[in-house]
C-alpha cells in the first residue's frame, strides 16, 4: 500500500511538474491560465502556444484523465478576427469540417486506420445551453483495438474554442459520460467574464 501510494504522488508531482512546461495558454477574456484540474479529474500534462510562428493558431491544453484518456483543447481565432458568440456561425461549421478533415487524413492517410460512423450535430452544452458542435468517429487501426474520438467546437470569449477527445472504444460506457462532463466544464469557463 506505501508503494502504491508513493507512486501515485510521484506521478501527480511529475504531471504538475509537466504542467508548467510549455507557454501558457490563457483564457482570451480572463487571460488566466486554464485551470490544473477541469471537469471529472482531467489533469493538464502540457500547453502549446502557436501564435509565434502562427498568428491567430492561438494555443492548447493537453489534459488527461486517470483512465488514460487524455483530451486536447485548443483557442484560437483562425484569422477570422473576434468570433461573436452567436449560434451557428458558419465560419464555425468550416472549422468543425476541417477537424474531421484533419482526423481523417491522419488516420486514413498516416496511419492506414479505417475511419467511419463520423457523426456530427448542434447539441447545447454548458449552463447556459450553448449550442455547440458535437462529433465523433470510429477509428479502426491495423492490428490494434478501435478507439472513439469526439470533437466539440464552439465559440466563447471573441474565439474558438474546440475539444478534442481520444481513446479505445471498448472504454466507450465510462468515457463518453466523462467527455461529456468535459464538454460541459469547458464551455462554462469559455463563457467566464474578467474579474
């Protein structure tokens, strides 16, 4: 049991070590850094800002789950300017396109992976019922248990924000609550106003 529990406090010291590499990614109305534990248990491992070699890319989060699931945030306004907080911008359709896009090519074309059941909808997240794009794909690898990935893109605070969300299908029953879940912490703090 000791061993157990040194182990478990060795690596939550090394994930908040990890935690702090990288730039920050800042919330764009706030400007503090998303949080260290968001939804149910998701743990930030890592961030990424783009905007020096790629204005307007903005940045990500990396933050996993303690089933090993692990989920990509990203914020970011493309080039598009101040993104308003309006339902159904088709600027946010073409974004929500190019993730699967970009899913697919990686999958099909890079890792010779099957990619079907794409599914995608507006569904209300968040307190406030914020419709947002939600999808998800199976992704079937050679030789290697199917995964699940969701994406959900919406807009908050003048950008886009989108989630991303991968792992084995077989963990689908306990995964998809807790993407969810996610889904809904996130698009809450999206819509956080400055203090």
């Amino acid at each position: 049991m000791t061993r157990w529990l040194a182990a478990i406090t060795l690596a939550l010291a090394a994930a908040g070590a990890q935690a702090q590499q990288g730039e920050p990614c800042v919330h764009p109305r706030t400007q503090q850094e998303l949080p260290q534990i968001l939804g149910p248990g998701f743990q930030r491992t890592g961030t990424h800002s783009f905007e020096a070699a790629n204005p307007g890319q903005g940045c990500s989060v990396r933050y996993q789950h303690p089933s090993g699931m692990w989920a990509d945030v990203y914020i970011y306004r493309a080039g598009l300017g101040v993104i308003e907080d309006v339902p159904r911008d088709p600027r946010l359709m073409n974004e929500f396109q190019q993730a699967f896009a970009g899913i697919t090519y990686m999958w099909q074309k890079q890792r010779d992976a099957k990619v079907s059941d794409m599914q995608g909808q507006y569904e209300p997240r968040g307190q406030a019922g914020v419709e947002a794009l939600v999808g998800s794909a199976l992704i079937e690898p050679p030789a290697k248990p199917a995964l699940r990935t969701h994406v959900l893109l919406w807009s908050g605070s003048g950008s886009i924000w989108k989630l991303r969300v991968t792992f084995p299908k077989a963990d689908q029953a306990v995964s998809d609550p807790a993407v969810r879940a996610l889904g809904e912490a996130l698009v809450d703090l999206s819509r956080e106003a400055a203090l």
